[in-house]
C-alpha cells in the first residue's frame, strides 16, 4: 500500500500509513523504508524523512544498499549533500544504484567537479556504468551547457559500453541544445528521436524557444502541444509570453482569446508543508482546513516573510 501511494503521487497518504503501521507495532522491513522515505522526498518532509532514518538505523537497515539509495536520493534531492555522502560512507557493500544516487545528487545541483570524482571513483571500483549513470553525466553537463562532452558520452553509451540510449537521455540532450541556445539542433534532435510525442519534451523546447526568442519554432512547439492536448494553459502561457516579447501583440491576444474560448486552465497541483513533525496538504482554493488550524497562520507567516524579503509576484503574462 505504501508503494502504490507513492507511485501515484500520494506520499502524504503512506506516511500517514507508515504512523499507523508503527502504532500497531508492525515492524517495517527494508522494502517498507525504501517506501517510505521516497514518500517523504516526494512531499518535502525533511522532519519526517530524518525520523525516518533514524528508525531505520534503529532497525539496522542503515547500511541495506537499497534503504541507503533512498536516502541518499532524498538527501541529494533536498540539497543536503553531506549528509547524502554520510550515509554513503556508511554502506559496507555498494552497489551501482547507491553509486548513482550520490552521483545524481551532485550533478543535479551543479556541483560539477564533485559529481566527475563520484563517477571516477565509481569506476576504478569496477562498477559499469548504466542508463540512470549516463543520465547523471548529462545532467551534469547540462548545467554547464557542455555540448561536446554530452555528445561524447551519448555516443559512448551504446559503443563503448553497450546501454541503448532512451527517451531521457535524449530528452536530457534536448535540454542541453535548449540551455545553450542551439535551438535548431535541439529541433532536429527531437524530429530524429524515435518517439518525439511526449508533451514534456515539446513543453520544454517551447520554454527554450521563449528563453532564446526562437519564435517560428516556438509556433511549431505549441502547435504540436496543443494537437496533443488543447485543454492545457501552460502552452498557451508560455506561447503568449513568446509573441510578446517578439512584439507580437495582436498574435498574443489571439492565443488568450483562444485559450479563454476552450477555458484552458492550469491543473492545480499539491502543495505540502511540514509543521511539527506532520504534513500538511493543500490546493488552491482549499477550504478544507478551519481557519485556527495549523496550516493557515503558518503559510500566512510565510507569504508575510517573503513580502518583507522583495518578493514580487511575476504577473508578465497577464494581458489586458
């Protein structure tokens, strides 16, 4: 049940099962943490995910290779990277999958330099390199926009160590062409890649496209998106801002009277806050929780906070 949960996107609802389950005295076993931890990554919880992890040391899962990989993922995901690394030391027998959670940590932050040692050292102890490696190395490249080298370990991947490459690895090789400007190359990239479909990948060339004022091929991105799905504002957003910031007025206008006319909205997604120990989940609009309870005066504080510190919301898409 708790896997099932946080396969679908409700981390919220196994740590509440997790609470239960240890109410009951039912011990966890390592599947259980393995579980658990990636639903308190999911949902933000550091408060829960160190409880966590001090139960499962508690248990003796701390050094469990596959325990330790969701630990490590969490902290790296949470930017806590010595931390990540502490729990890596601890682990007597690593695999390649706790090699590629400290990996990616490191190269999803940009911290370049720390993520090729990772990688040296996880190949002089003889581990091969897989799919999840070669997607650790793009990512890291990416944050550099190092064209060259990505290409080079692309190319690598099937020749020299025998991983067929997959939709993420070109799709991190798109972004990469996007991030540096190349847009033309990142176009012919996606046309060239056996299922170019997906509507993330054409989303994210769009925000290239507005990022770098690639207008015609902006066009062809949200016309694909919007074949794919009329019903999602954010091509409509991301279109808008384009023609805008190309001084397409009129063409702009047309798209918000278009995406008004079809009540395109944004899907509202899931909000989480950690007060006390206990997570707390919200939506835009929700009134479900009473007004004295605990969520409300502590996201008031926050939005109060952030005032203070210049925050000014980004109302550039609006138009009037």
């Amino acid at each position: 049940m708790i896997s099932g949960y946080v396969q679908h996107g409700y981390g919220h609802l196994a740590i509440q099962l997790f609470v239960q389950m240890m109410e009951a005295g039912i011990k966890p076993d390592n599947y259980t943490y393995v579980g658990i931890v990636k639903a308190s990554t999911s949902v933000g919880a550091l408060d829960q995910g160190k409880w966590v992890y001090s139960l499962a040391t508690e248990h003796g899962f701390e050094s469990d290779e596959y325990v330790a990989s969701a630990l490590i993922d969490m902290y790296g995901k949470w930017h806590r990277l010595t931390d990540g690394s502490n729990v890596f030391k601890r682990v007597t027998q690593p695999n390649t999958v706790t090699w590629n959670a400290l990996f990616a940590g490191y190269a999803q932050h940009g911290e370049i330099k720390e993520a090729w040692d990772i990688y040296l050292s996880m190949r002089s102890k003889g581990f091969a390199p897989d799919g999840v490696t070669f997607i650790c190395l793009l990512s890291a490249c990416g944050h550099e926009a190092l064209i060259e080298e990505s290409l080079i370990h692309l190319e690598s991947m099937h020749k020299v160590h025998g991983v067929e490459p997959c939709f993420d690895h070109f799709a991190c090789m798109l972004d990469i062409f996007g991030r540096a400007g190349h847009i033309n190359e990142a176009m012919q990239l996606l046309h060239a890649m056996r299922s170019p479909g997906h509507d993330t990948i054409w989303r994210s060339l769009l925000s290239h496209c507005k990022t770098h004022g690639s207008l015609a091929l902006g066009r062809q991105c949200f016309d694909k998106l919007t074949a794919m799905d009329a019903g999602d504002s954010s091509s409509y957003v991301l279109m808008s801002q384009l023609c805008m910031d190309a001084g397409e007025w009129e063409e702009a206008l047309k798209l918000e009277a278009q995406r008004k006319s079809l009540d395109a909205r944004k899907k509202p997604g899931m909000a989480f806050i950690e007060i006390n120990n206990q997570v707390h989940h919200f939506v835009t609009g929700d009134l479900s929780y009473p007004a004295e309870g605990k969520p409300r005066p502590k996201i008031k504080m926050l939005k109060t906070a952030m005032l203070q510190m210049g925050y000014i919301a980004l109302i550039d898409s609006v138009i009037k």
